[in-house]
C-alpha cells in the first residue's frame, strides 16, 4: 500500500500573507519528507477532484543503460469508484491521457500501465482499477544530467453509478542524477507492469498461441495460455492499432490441470475486418500471480 501525503488546506481567512506562505511552505516539504522515507524521492501536493484526487511521485531510475529518471502518476479514488485501462473495454469509458507540454528538459515521457481487471455490471464490461491506480512513467530528459520540470494535464473518467470525467495539472520537480537503486515501494509497483514474453518473472502467464480467423461464418480471435497455480483471476484483453475496436475475449471452459485455458473474442459486425487484417494485436494476460504480454499479426 502507498504511504499518502498530508492533504493540506489553507482556510482560515485570518491568515497573513506571510503566515500563509510559510504554511503551504512547511506542507509542501512535509509532503516530501513522507514521500522519501516511505521510499518515493518526492512528491507533489494531491490535487482534489469530486470522488478522486491525483499527484506526482519521483523514486528512482530505470535499471540498465538509460538510467532514465522514473516518475509515477499516482490517481486515488474514494472506495468503490474505478478508473480506466488504456482500452476501456465493451461498455466504453474515459482511459487516461495526458499533456506533458509544459514541461520542462523533457523529450518524451512513456507511460506503462499496472495489469487492469474487468468489471461487469448492468452496463457491461469494462477494463479499469478499482480504488487507486499508479502509473509508472520513464522520463526522457532533452539534456541528460540536468533537472527537468516536469508538468503534466492528466485526463481521465471515473464510474460509479454515474460516470465523471476529471481534469488534473500536475507539477514536480525532478532532480538530475537520481539514483538507479529502486526503493521497496517503487519495485511493487513496477512488478505490476505486464512483461513480455521474452522476460518474463515467475508466475507470470505463458502466451501458447493467438490466433486470429477473420474469414468465414464465425470470425474470431483466439488465445490460448497457461497460467501458474490454479489460474485464479486469469483474463485476457486484446487491443488494436488505429482505434480499432476489439471485444473482450470469453473463456471458453475450464483452466486444465496444466493451467492452460483458452479464451476467444467473437468477432461481430462491431469489428471492422478489413481494417484490422494485417494489423498487429496485442495479447495481455494476467492473473493474480503475474501479468504479461505479446503481440501477433492479424491475418
């Protein structure tokens, strides 16, 4: 569980200027000292929104050559309101997005998404997070061994009965030379990525096959996989390029003593056919035990 900062508020319209200033002052590296001794090495003050709230967090560098600066986007929600995977899923949503224009010595920031879950309701389902969502994101800096400052507007929906979506501008300075070793908090989070095939950690699920029939009377996609343990909460998401639509694949029968089961999307008159042949696929497995990923060509 992340360690949160103090929310704080200045209200009291008796204040000074002057008083005031210290105090935000005072909260801000508050803030901070939180942050690094639960293992981030900073953070911004939360930004408020009905039913959510979101901030920045810094805590160390990727491992290997880069060494890129790693931030993180971390979105809490009040207890029972979910947020969006990168694909919503069947019944639609807000995934996130986000503007990094204001910032400052950045080239590109690429951000990662933790293994999502499905949810199914009246409405349908959908691909989301439940409660609170951290998002890594490696930063890329325009000249390397200098701070960058980094802004970014985050755009995203949350549901419950009613859907909102939200707004954030989020600021956090990121010191040059940040260290590559990864605190304890930094790593969970990081493990929650999907891996690919190649790379795989123990208990992550095993991509067997994909396979996509786009001809004939019953085109569909089919995925088969074997998961650790008992396969418990295994679930298959595919997306496509170009902002094709792809359903949510179905298990079809049971995970076997090997932990291999087998999951196929129905391919309807929802599916542009033309438009998807040829295109790549990507195939995201996850389970309790692990999370990964791969890609395929449509054909």
């Amino acid at each position: 569980m992340l360690a949160h900062a103090v929310e704080w508020k200045c209200q009291s319209p008796k204040m000074s200027p002057k008083f005031r200033s210290l105090h935000l002052t005072l909260n801000v590296i508050f803030a901070l000292v939180v942050a690094a001794s639960s293992g981030w090495a900073a953070s911004s003050p939360w930004v408020q929104a009905p039913k959510a709230k979101a901030r920045l967090l810094v805590g160390g560098a990727a491992q290997g050559s880069s060494g890129s600066p790693l931030a993180f986007i971390e979105i809490a929600l009040e207890p029972g309101w979910k947020t969006y995977w990168r694909t919503p899923g069947d019944a639609g949503g807000l995934p996130p997005s986000f503007d990094w224009s204001k910032s400052t010595n950045l080239a590109a920031a690429t951000v990662a998404f933790p293994a999502p879950h499905r949810f199914t309701d009246k409405s349908g389902s959908t691909i989301g997070y439940m409660d609170e969502l951290v998002l890594p994101v490696t930063l890329t800096p325009l000249n390397k061994g200098e701070p960058i400052t980094l802004v970014v507007g985050v755009h995203y929906g949350i549901c419950k009965d009613i859907c909102i979506p939200v707004e954030a501008e989020l600021a956090l300075d990121v010191p040059a030379g940040v260290s590559e070793a990864l605190p304890a908090d930094v790593e969970e989070t990081l493990k929650r990525v999907p891996r690919p095939q190649d790379n795989l950690a123990a208990g992550d699920p095993v991509l067997v096959r994909a396979v996509a029939t786009l001809e004939g009377a019953s085109p569909k996609i089919a995925v088969e996989a074997t998961f650790a343990g008992d396969g418990a909460g295994a679930d298959v998401f595919l997306e496509a390029p170009d902002g094709l639509f792809l359903p949510l694949p179905e298990r079809v029968g049971d995970i076997d003593g090997t932990g291999r089961a087998l999951f196929e999307a129905a391919l309807g008159t929802d599916v542009d056919l033309a438009a998807l042949k040829g295109k790549p696929v990507t195939v995201t497995l996850v389970s309790e035990s692990g999370a990964s990923f791969a890609t395929f060509v449509a054909q």
